[in-house]
C-alpha cells in the first residue's frame, strides 16, 4: 500500500499539524529566547542586504540566517519562517515513515514483509508526530527540525542510490545502464543534501566520508559505486564553495561553512565545568553565566575579531587537554550526558513560564511527557539499531550518529544538539516496538548471538548518559 492511502499516516500528521500550531495559536506573541534572538539579528541583516555577519563572536553556519532571511525580506518578520518550518516537521512525518518503511520491509537480511514494513512506519510516523520537543522546535527560531528534515532526506536519497545498483536487492554485476544512470542522479542528490548540511549547521562539515563509505560498503570491487562517491563529493563541493569562498574573503580567514569550534572548547575546555544552557544543570541568567565566565580564561583576541578568537581559543583548548588529559577524559562523558539530556529546551521554557496561563499540572505533564519520549526514542532506537541496523544503511546512520556524539564529547553538549538526531533513531525504535519478538529472534539468531552482546554493552553506556541529568527537570529533584 502507498504511504498516501495510509490513514494511520494522514491522522499522525493531522494530529502532529495541532501540536505544533497550537503554541503558535495560543502564544503568537511569545518572544525569542538567546540563540533565536541572535539567528533574528543576523536575517535581519541578510535582509538589508549585509550578507553573513558574526554575532557576539561567534560566526555561525550561514544556512538557517539565511532561511529567515530570506523570510525577512519578503515580510519584514524572520519568525514568519516558522510556517515553513512547520510543514517540514510535518513533512519529516512523511520522510521517517518512508525510511522505516524501506528499512523493515525491503531488506532480506530481516524477516519481514510489506506489512512489517508498514507497521514499523507507522510506529515512526507517531513517534514523530507525538514527540513534545519536535513539536516544539517547529515553531521556534532553530534550526534542528530543518536540520532533522534534511537528514532525513539525505538517507532516503542515499538507499534508493544504493538501490539503483540492484535488482530486487541483489547487487547486479554489471549494472544496466538505466540503473546507472539512476544511481549517479540519486547520488548527486545525496552530495546536494549534504552540501546543504553543511550549510546549515558547522557540525557537518566533516560528515561526506560517511555517506562516501556508505556508497563503498559491500561493494568496493565495482566502478559504479565509486563514481557515485565522487559525484557525491564533487557535488558538495560545489555547494558549499561559493559561500566559503564569500567568506574567507570576507572575514579573511579560511571558512568552510562556520568557525565555532573554538568558542566551543572554550565552553567544554576551561578551569570550569562544561557550560550547558539546560534548565537545572546550567548557566540559565546572564549573571551566572557572567559569573561562570570571570573563572575561565581570558579573552584572548580583541572584540571584533571573530577569527582570531576562534583560532586563538581553540589554540588555548587544546594547550588546556595537554595540560589536564586526566580531566579532559574524565569530562568526555558528562558533555554526552548534557546531549542526550532527555529533557530540552522545552522545559527550560516551561519552567520560566514562557506559556503563560497553562495550569501547572498541565505544564508538568509536558515536562514528564518529552522526557519519556526521549528516552523511549534513545533506549529502543539504539537497541533496535544494535540488533537490527544492518547494510549500508545502518552503517551511514551509526556513523552520523557516533561521529555527533564523538564531537560533543571533545567540545561541549547541549540538549537541543540530539533533536535533529533523534528522527534516525525513531526509525530502530520503530522496528523495535512494531516486532519485539522478531528482534530479539534477530538477536539471538546473529553470529554466536554477538547482537545480543553488542546491545548490553550499548545500553551499558547508554542508560547512564541518558539518566545522569534525567533529575533536572524538577526543582526539587535535580540530582541523583
């Protein structure tokens, strides 16, 4: 059956279109919050024509400024962006269903049929939809749910690249040349989209090997999944190269697509704790931050100069890790904890009473709710994706996700950073929850059952991050 005759499908979206504008309804005037502010001031200034500026020394990917700026141009007004954004969370929908769809459905490798498929999707188009935080990102001035979206695309676009190459998902050697000429189209896509990630948020600078690897795996003896990798790389060059061009000429320093790296180990790297910006577990006023700031480091190039002091910081974070290795490791863990935080920004928002009117049990449900969720999508999406996780594409989104956390943990964590990440792992925690039984079959049924070791060692990790700031979320119950 096609997605489009899906009445599950059609009634998550519909459900997912309330949740998101509801907010919006009830609170139109609701102001931005640090980071939207600063992503308003620089689409302003793409609106007036100024091109991509710093802002408070950091220089920012130039992707989402200039989505709301574009916005602020036909309107005056960045946060009419947020229409936009919405119908790409609902699109998201769409695009998570779709992916999980082909993952548990199309593969052999699985037990399963359409209707698996089909009921895997419909696991994920809910999760999706349902999700308190996603619901909530879609109507605020970050870039994570577009981000998300993206992502999301770029995997569809990459199996069906992989696909081309087979014929009912059996490698064809040589292809026919109908497929390969399919093959290069979906592989330049899937360049376009990464180009495009690269754009929009500095973390995916680095993130093309992955999706190279992805084209190789299982097939590195033949030439068309290598000319597909070039492609792919040929194409995101050509993307992202006008604007780091721009850039570097502007600022006078090579940029690729942003420079915060080091204002980032500044946060993570310093005689004080990693600063986060969570509720309960972070520096949430001006003076605390202030505060915190006056412990750390000295500036260490004037104001003004963004480049030299993102060069400069990131100099001092490193010289920082020589001079306390023992203190950078013992570290690493407590910044993925701040990502995989199963609270966000929504309770920071709730808890400041940024909805104003909303009864207080009301407002504690929410909290309660996106922290389940999250923690359902993070536990069941990465047993899922241990056990089940297989092929080309299970080695792409493992990649994504590992090389995110691997980031985080050597710079500094925030819970907004796991949104966009979250959508991957709804498709295994789809499969998880659809098919329990089969999973675990799958488990125990892998070589000497090495699934089910992989998956306690995962969750051994796992479930500590996910429940070290799980307390925060409440005044009266902030640690363990």
């Amino acid at each position: 059956m096609r997605w489009t005759r899906d009445r599950s499908l059609w009634a998550a979206i519909a459900v997912g279109l309330v949740l998101r504008v509801m907010p919006l309804a009830l609170w139109p005037f609701d102001s931005c919050v640090r980071d939207e502010c600063t992503y308003s001031r620089l689409a302003k200034r793409f609106a007036a024509g100024k091109g991509m500026t710093e802002s408070f020394d950091w220089l920012w990917a130039p992707g989402y400024p200039a989505f709301l700026g574009f916005h602020a141009w036909l309107t005056t007004e960045p946060a009419v962006g947020k229409i936009l954004q919405m119908a790409a969370s609902l699109g998201a929908i769409v695009l998570v269903y779709l992916l999980a769809q082909r993952t548990f459905s199309r593969r052999p490798a699985w037990p399963g049929n359409d209707a698996a498929g089909r009921r895997a999707a419909r696991w994920a188009a809910w999760l999706y939809a349902l999700s308190a935080h996603q619901a909530f990102y879609a109507g605020r001035m970050w870039s994570e749910v577009l981000y998300g979206a993206i992502l999301l695309g770029g995997l569809l676009l990459f199996g069906h690249a992989r696909d081309a190459l087979s014929r009912r998902w059996g490698d064809l050697d040589p292809p026919l040349v109908a497929d390969r000429r399919r093959a290069l189209t979906f592989a330049a896509l899937v360049g376009l989209v990464v180009g495009v990630c690269v754009l929009f948020r500095g973390v995916a600078q680095y993130m093309l090997p992955i999706f190279v690897v992805g084209f190789l795996w299982g097939r590195v003896r033949q030439r068309v999944p290598w000319v597909q990798a070039a492609l792919a790389v040929a194409v995101t060059v050509a993307v992202v190269a006008p604007y780091s061009a721009y850039a570097t000429h502007k600022f006078g320093d090579f940029v690729l697509s942003d420079r915060t790296a080091g204002r980032m180990m500044w946060l993570g790297n310093n005689t004080f704790e990693p600063i986060t910006f969570d509720y309960g577990n972070g520096q949430l006023s001006s003076k605390a931050y202030s505060r915190t700031k006056k412990r750390g480091r000295d500036r260490c190039a004037p104001k003004g100069q963004v480049i030299a002091l993102d060069a400069c910081q990131m100099e001092e974070g490193v010289a920082w890790i020589k001079a306390n290795p023992e203190a950078f490791v013992r570290r690493m863990p407590m910044r993925v904890a701040q990502m995989l935080n199963p609270h966000s920004l929504l309770t920071r928002h709730l808890r400041w009473g940024k909805w104003k009117g909303m009864p207080q049990w009301l407002d504690e449900g929410l909290v309660l709710w996106q922290a389940l969720g999250s923690m359902l999508v993070m536990w069941a999406g990465m047993i899922g994706l241990t056990v089940r996780g297989r092929g080309s594409q299970g080695l792409v989104i493992f990649g994504i996700l590992l090389y995110h956390v691997a980031a985080i943990s050597v710079l500094a964590g925030l819970s907004r950073y796991r949104v966009p990440l979250e959508p991957l792992l709804m498709v295994y925690a789809a499969g998880l929850l659809s098919d329990p039984r089969g999973t675990w079959r799958e488990a125990r049924e892998s070589l000497l059952g090495w699934r089910v070791g992989a998956t306690v060692v995962v969750m051994a990790l796992v479930v500590p991050l996910v429940l070290w700031y799980l307390p925060a979320g409440w005044p009266t119950w902030r640690t363990w």
